[in-house]
C-alpha cells in the first residue's frame, strides 16, 4: 500500500493506492496550520477507510509550498516506520525525464511529466488546471521542452472578488448567454470563455512552435469546466500529478 501526498498552494491531496486508487482526499491548504492540525486530519481519514497505518509500505511527497515541506516529511514519519521518498531535486536525475532548470521547476510539474511520458511516450502539451495554469511540453523521449504559466481560473475569479467589496461569490459554470445579465454572468463568461480563448490559442502557438503532431493532455480539480468547450483536448486524467507520485515510488 503507497501513500502519495502532493501539497499545492489551494489544496493538498492524498491518496491511497493498492492495485488501484483506493481512495483520494483533499484538504485546505493552511501555510499557518501546525503539525497536529494535519495529522489530526490525516489519521482520521485513515481510520474512517479502516486503514492501519503499518500496512503503509511508502510514502511520496510533493510540495510547492515550502512552508509545509518539512513539516510533512515530520508527519509522514511519524505516521509509519515505512520510509518517505520527497520528490524534490536530489533524485530527478534518477528520473526517465529530462529536466531543465532543475531549480525553479515545480515538482508536481515533474510528477505530471513523469506520468504523461510514462502513460503515452509520445509528444505531449500537458495542461494542468490548479491555481497556476500551466502548459508544459514533453517531446516523445521524455525531455521537457518548456513551460508556460498564466494564473489559474479560480486565481483570477478571486482576484475580481478581493477588489470588490459588494461582489458574491462566483461560481464556476457557464451561464446559457453569452453575454452576462448581471455582475456575477458578466464575470463567469468574461473569465471562463475568456479562459477557453486563452487555452485555445496557447497550444495553437505551442504547436506552431513545436509542431502539430503534439497531443494534449488535461489534468487539475478545474479541468473539468472546460473539457466540453476544448476539442483540442486528446485525453483526460483528473490524477496525472498523483499517477506520477506513484511512478517515484516505484523507481526510487
């Protein structure tokens, strides 16, 4: 049984995976949170799945956020006695990829990379809908050949609601017109078709650049609101960053 944990700067995610996902939870990121507010959370998901702990054989961690590195590399150790494996810059050479700028990339970009070269070891433009929008492109050999970053769909959402004060919250769907009725359509379709437009013309360049043979793969918790708009998109698969964590089990 392997335990993954990827902390992102909006959620973290855990899974559980013996022969298959058994199960996936995610939590609020807290940068202020301690460690037994986490473990808290952790053992008890755990104990409601009826899983003991001890029959964790790994344990894998992904984190942008530095802030909560090491905290969780503590509380993955004190959760079992069975090693963890930080996916970080020590062990990407002994990764299948090739990884430039070995500084700056973020991890769970490697861990996506790793999966979509593994799954279709073929030129690919992984975009990974999370709280940053990215684009990164993978030649069929595994060598990243560059990335792209805009902000995220709910980044931008809430950056319109944090400068106004009588603004509800937005939720994340299309409304049926085109053009808003209101001030909360009038923000859905100018970010979510403006997004769709962004995407679109993204891996248009992308290609252009690279060549047309590149396929696109969609991952990230709002990929989701876009997929039927996006014909572009070739596949699909909500736990590519989590499927990645599993591979670095298996070779490190």
């Amino acid at each position: 049984m392997i335990l993954v944990t990827d902390i992102g700067n909006t959620n973290i995610v855990v899974g559980i995976y013996h022969q298959k996902w058994q199960h996936i939870w995610r939590f609020t990121t807290n940068k202020q949170a301690f460690i037994h507010d986490y473990s808290f959370k952790i053992n008890n998901a755990l104990w409601e799945a009826g899983i003991d702990p001890k029959d964790i054989t790994v344990k894998v961690l992904s984190s942008v956020v530095p802030e909560l590195k090491d905290l969780f590399v503590n509380l993955l150790s004190r959760l079992s006695s069975a090693k963890v494996i930080v996916l970080d810059k020590s062990i990407y050479d002994k990764l299948p990829i090739g990884i430039p700028n070995k500084e700056e990339i973020g991890t769970d970009l490697v861990a996506n990379v790793l999966a979509a070269h593994q799954s279709y070891k073929e030129n690919i433009i992984v975009i990974d809908f999370g709280t940053a929008l990215t684009f990164t492109a993978i030649d069929k050999t595994g060598n990243i050949k560059g990335i792209n970053i805009a902000p995220g769909i709910k980044t931008a959402i809430n950056a319109l609601e944090s400068k106004a004060s009588q603004l509800d919250v937005v939720p994340l769907v299309f409304p049926e017109k085109v053009l808003g009725q209101n001030t909360v359509e009038a923000i859905q379709n100018g970010v979510l078709i403006g997004y769709v437009g962004l995407v679109s013309h993204m891996i248009s360049v992308i290609k252009s650049d690279l060549g047309q043979d590149y396929k696109v793969l969609a991952t990230g918790g709002l990929s989701r609101i876009l997929l039927d708009k996006l014909p572009i998109i070739d596949y699909f698969e909500p736990n590519l960053t989590l499927n990645g964590l599993l591979l670095v089990a298996e070779i490190c």
